[in-house]
C-alpha cells in the first residue's frame, strides 16, 4: 500500500465540504457498497455510548479515511468482521498498555513503526482537536473508541502494509 498523504486526506475532506446533501448521501453509499463490513460496524451496537453527534462524527471521520485510500490505492478488497476484530483487539490492547496520563501521549506508540502516520496523526488530531474544550464534538468517554476505530479502519483498509 502506497503512504496516503495529509495532502490527499484535506483534498477528500474539500470535496466533501464542497457537496450537497443528496452527492455526500452518495459517497456514503459508494463507501457502504464497496465496504459493507465496515459500514455495519460502524453501525453495531458496539458505538452505542457514542452520542449521536460523535456517531455521527465517525462516520464521517471514517468516509475520509476510506475516499483518502482508494484515492492512493485504489479500491481495496472487502474486509470481513475477523479482520476488524483482530485489528481492534490489537489497537486496545496497545491503548490499555500505555501508562501515559494524557490521552495524546497514549496514542504514541501507534506511530512507532506506523508506514501511514498522516492517516494516524488525522485520527489523533479529530479527537483531540478541542481537547480542553467543553463543547467539543468528541466527549472525553468518546476519544478512545472513534480513535481506536479510525485506527482499526486504518489497519484493515492498508492491510498489505502488515503483511
């Protein structure tokens, strides 16, 4: 898998800006279609502490990952449900080993030996962004799962940079 750029990232994040409600519909359903797994995930039951607006946030989060990637890579094969499971697992296990206080020191050691560090620091920077803020979209209880599973999207979506 080609490195996917910040360049890349804020171009599909322009050209969501630039769309009407009924064309962003349809990158959802673009993304829907050629990812039904991680679409449903994003879904599950499994967000249900998120708020609306941070499910929603996600999602949104997650249609910026994916057009980034298939903007370098081209269309990548389907994921299935074991291969997000397995990437979950491993980004909660490397957050619960973390002994860091503040959460954005708790994400370092995702960027070690990371090969698409902009696609990460994007993650980082959408739930940290107004960290001290009491109005913020990203609840303190929301940063670690939108992170976590922009992370997990990362992993499965690039898989070949593992293998």
């Amino acid at each position: 898998m080609q490195f996917v750029s910040e360049k890349i990232i804020d171009a599909a994040i322009d050209g969501l800006e630039e769309l009407d409600d009924e064309l962003y519909e349809q990158r959802m359903e673009d993304f829907a279609e050629a990812q039904p797994v991680i679409f449903a995930w994003l879904f599950s039951e499994q967000f249900e502490l998120l708020t609306e607006d941070e499910k929603g946030y996600l999602q949104y989060l997650a249609l910026i990952v994916w057009l980034s990637v298939t903007k370098v890579n081209g269309e990548t094969d389907a994921v299935s449900e074991e291969q997000i499971g397995e990437a979950e697992e491993r980004n909660f296990e490397t957050l619960e080993k973390s002994t860091a206080k503040k959460f954005r020191d708790r994400l370092d050691p995702f960027f070690e030996g990371s090969t698409q560090e902009d696609l990460l620091a994007f993650a980082e920077e959408a739930v940290l962004e107004a960290e001290d803020d009491p109005e913020s979209l990203v609840s303190k209880e929301g940063r670690e799962p939108i992170f976590v599973a922009l992370k997990t999207m990362i992993d499965v979506l690039t898989a070949a940079d593992a293998a």
